[in-house]
C-alpha cells in the first residue's frame, strides 16, 4: 500500500495535466482536438468561476477562448480558505461534469474508478486501464467519452499560476493524508492517464497512417 498525501495528489495531477495538454498542442493540433481542449478549459474556468461567487471573491474577468484561459478575480472573502478551495475547484468540478454525463447522458455505462487515500501504486495505474477495457468502439456512448477524455487533463488539473496563488498551503498540505480528498484526486489522476493513454494511441496511428501514405 502506499500512503499519498493530499498536496502530492495535487501536484501530480497538475503535472499530468500539463503533460496530456503538452502531447495536445505538439502532437494533435487539429480542430478538433481544439474544440476538445477548449470544452475542458470551460469546464476548468467555470468551476473556478463558481468557487470565486460561493467564497466571495469578485469576478473580474473570465477568458476560456484564449492561448491561456483565466479567471481574474479579488480576493476571496473566506480567507486562505477560499483561495485554496478557487484554485483546486477544477479537480472537483470537472469529476462533477464527467460524473453527470455519465449519469444522465451515457446512462452510467462506464463503472468509475474508486480510490483511497491508501490505495496501492498497482491500482493507480490499472484502473485506467479497467475503464479504457470497458470501451467499445460500435457503441456511441464509448466515442463521446473517448472525446470527452481528450480534454481531461484542460477540465481537472489545476494551472502552475492556481498552485502559485496557494503554495504556502500547498506545502502544508504535503503532511495531510486524508483518504476521502485524496481518493478524489486519485480518481481525477486515473482520468488525466486514460486521457494521456488515448492520446498516445492517437499518435501512433496518426504516425502510422503517415508511414503508410508515403
């Protein structure tokens, strides 16, 4: 077993983050993998966006079709609190927006992964592959959330600037262990590597039918 803390759950998942957005925009700037990013970069701001008018904090301004979609806002009301809940909202927010589409959209046809705060290093990496084994390609529902996961890493992981605005905090939260928070995160950073996986298989291909046309 291995025993995570909440502050190295958020790092990864901001450094996988960056990682599926880097293989995005180097390897798979198409429109459509656009279109896809800037779906992920709503989600990502709107859930900034709502933890800045729960906790009090004006918005000044909300930018999603940009090189760096951005909530500008004021300091929250709820203080060091409010900041810290404003920057990692897009972990929650964007299991939120996954979660309801599978629900009432895809009619929960895709078991999610279910993490603790202890699960083992094992787990991390072959409960993506449990749900990639639950696609299937003649099923629409499998296509809208093998879309849907090109964007992961845009929806849930938070920015360098998000980690920046709480790193005091952040540092603190390296010594906290707390099995509910960081399944979540868990959870978040199975879906940012089923969103890297796919990407990687898109880029073989893609290399593959070049070799092929020459």
């Amino acid at each position: 077993m291995v025993d995570i803390s909440l502050g190295a759950a958020i790092i990864a998942i901001t450094a996988f983050g960056y990682l599926s957005n880097f293989l995005n925009w180097r390897y798979l700037n198409y429109g459509i993998t656009r279109l896809l990013y800037y779906l992920g970069a709503f989600v990502h701001e709107t859930s900034h966006a709502i933890l800045c008018i729960l906790t009090g904090a004006k918005i000044e301004r909300f930018t999603v079709f940009s090189t760096q979609p951005q909530v500008v806002h004021r300091k929250s009301k709820l203080p060091i609190l409010g900041e810290v809940l404003i920057s990692i909202a897009p972990i929650a927010g964007g299991l939120l927006f996954l979660f309801l589409i599978n629900r009432y959209i895809l009619g929960n046809y895709f078991v999610a992964p279910q993490f603790s705060g202890r699960s083992s290093w094992q787990s991390i990496f072959i409960e993506p592959l449990k749900l990639l084994s639950q696609i299937n390609l003649l099923q629409w529902q499998s296509w809208l959330m093998i879309f849907l996961s090109f964007n992961a890493g845009a929806m849930l992981g938070p920015s360098t600037r998000d980690l920046k605005n709480i790193w005091p905090v952040l540092i603190l939260l390296l010594f906290i262990k707390s099995p509910l928070l960081v399944g979540v995160c868990l959870a978040a950073l199975s879906l940012i590597f089923v969103n890297i996986i796919l990407q990687i298989i898109a880029i073989l291909f893609l290399k593959m039918m070049a070799l092929l046309w020459r």
